[in-house]
C-alpha cells in the first residue's frame, strides 16, 4: 500500500507546476555576463526575485543597471549565464529555443515601446496573431471583446497605419492579453506617446490586473509610468539595489535621482 501511495505521488508531481504557487515570475541568482576574461561586463549580478500572480511590477534604474537584460532574461528572449527562470511555474532555463517560442507565445504577452503591430494586418488580425501563431483558434468574439475594454471596439478593421500613436498602443495592450498569459512583459511601453495618451495605457494596463488577475512586468524610465504600478523594483549595476510600495511619481522621481547620482559618482571615479 505505501509503495502504491508513493508512486502515486510521485507521478501527480510529474504534473504540478514546480515553482511556487502563486508566483507568475521566479528568478532564483540570475546572472549575465558579456563578453569574458578581464572583458566580461556583468550585466545582471545575481536577481532574486518573486512575483505574484495578479501584481503590477515597475521596473527602474540609470542607464546601463541592467534594465533591459533583466526583462529579456524574465521573458526567455535571452539566455542567464547562471541561475533560473520560472514563469507561471514552468523551469525554462533549459528549454530548447522552440519550446521557448512556443511558450512565448502562448503565455507570454509583450508590449513594445515602437508598439510592434504588423501594418498589412488589420486591427483585429494584429489583436488574434498570438493566437495563430501558436496555432490556436482564433476567438473573434473574445478580440472583439479585448477591443472593447481598451476603447477599439469601432476600429477592429482598420490598419495601424491608420490609427494614432495611442490608439496603436491599446491594440498592442490589447494583443498582449488575449492569450490570457502568464505575464505581460512591457518594454518603456509609454517612451513613444504624449501625457495624455501614455496614461490611458497605463491605464489599461492598470485595468488588467485589477479586473483580469493578469500579472504585469513593465521596465520604465519615467516616474509618472511606474507610479501605475503596485511596487517599483531599482536596479543598479545589475541587481535590484531596493524597491518602494505604491510610491508616488515625486517619490519615485527622489529615489530614481539618488540612485543615478550614486552610481554617477562611481562612474566619475571610476573614469
Ligand atoms: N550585447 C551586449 N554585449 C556587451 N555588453 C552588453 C550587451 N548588452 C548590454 N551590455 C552591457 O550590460 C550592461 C547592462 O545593459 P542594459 O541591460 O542594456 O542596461 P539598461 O537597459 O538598464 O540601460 C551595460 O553595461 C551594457 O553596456
Ligand atoms: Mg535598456
């Protein structure tokens, strides 16, 4: 009997998400390095790190900390030297360049500063494409329901070229989440838009995971974006040197100028 019980056990853990329960995002002593020997340029130096399912996560830090590494090492667009990756409990450190595609595609949902929508495509073809390419079936009632929370719903048969900065970016955030993914991954999503127009992103983002429980990673350089955000993680020099709870834009804007003039200060004595 407990040799049958235990080999039951083991066979369920087979079909379990390793990670922890709950986390969308796990990084456990990532590192990237550069180059090697005395050229190696150590862009991430050990990230530790747990996101929630559900959380909305601003990440900051002066030129050069690290930012954009980090945020292609979580989304599996690069590869760590050392230490791993879960997300939504799937190991991905080893997997092979197509299984990591196809994980992309189907879990993970991207929103791009250039926006990224494919122009021969209408806006509705943009909002299915995760879908086709991951070879699902391609939901018309659920794109049309995701043009309808970020404002689109008059628009799904126009081009991008034919809709305004802001516009192009909610049809992004929209194609971001109709996969319902693990995690939405958003690269300085508002760097190309005014005030205005960046808030109603965030916004939307904002929206998603207070009404969809969809988990958001966002690498920003502008307090005002991350203030959106439930937590604002800093990086410098390739780790996350502290983080603030639900600051304000002012309250980010004081810690993102400390940050930049200590590590300013090293560069110049450094030089
Ligand atoms: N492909 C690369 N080859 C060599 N060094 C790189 C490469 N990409 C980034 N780096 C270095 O790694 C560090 C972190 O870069 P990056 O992640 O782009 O920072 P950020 O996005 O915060 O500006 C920098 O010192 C940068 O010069
Ligand atoms: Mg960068």
């Amino acid at each position: 009997m407990r040799l049958r019980g235990g080999k039951r056990r083991k066979a369920d853990d087979r079909l379990e998400p390793q990670g922890t329960p709950g986390l969308a995002v796990e990084l456990r002593g990532v590192r990237r390095e550069y180059g090697r020997g005395s050229r190696t340029v150590r862009a991430l130096a050990g990230i530790d790190l747990a996101l929630p399912r559900g959380t909305f996560t601003a990440v900051m830090g002066p030129s050069g900390s690290g930012k954009s590494t980090f945020l292609q090492c979580a989304a599996g667009l690069d590869r760590p030297t050392a230490g791993s990756v879960r997300l939504g409990g799937t190991e991905i450190t080893g997997m092979r360049e197509n299984q990591l595609t196809e994980l992309r595609r189907s879990r993970l949902g991207f929103v791009f500063q250039a926006f990224n929508l494919l122009p021969s495509l209408t806006v509705e073809q943009n909002v299915l494409l995760p879908m086709r390419l991951a070879g699902q079936r391609q939901d018309r009632r659920r794109a049309a329901a995701m043009l309808g929370r970020v404002g689109l719903a008059d628009k799904a048969g126009r081009r991008p070229g034919e809709l305004s900065g802001g516009q192009q970016q909610r049809v992004a955030v929209a194609r971001a989440l109709i996969t319902d993914p693990d995690v939405v991954f958003a690269d300085e999503p508002t760097g190309a838009l005014d005030t205005g127009t960046a808030a109603e992103v965030l916004g939307l983002l904002r929206q998603a995971v207070d009404t969809l429980g969809a988990t958001v990673v966002m690498v920003t350089h502008d307090p005002a974006a991350a203030a959106w955000a439930d937590r604002v993680l800093f990086l410098a020099d390739g780790v996350f040197a502290s983080g603030l709870d639900r600051g304000t834009a002012e309250q980010i804007a004081a810690r993102m100028a400390a940050l930049t003039s200590r590590t300013g200060t090293v560069a110049v004595a450094a030089a």
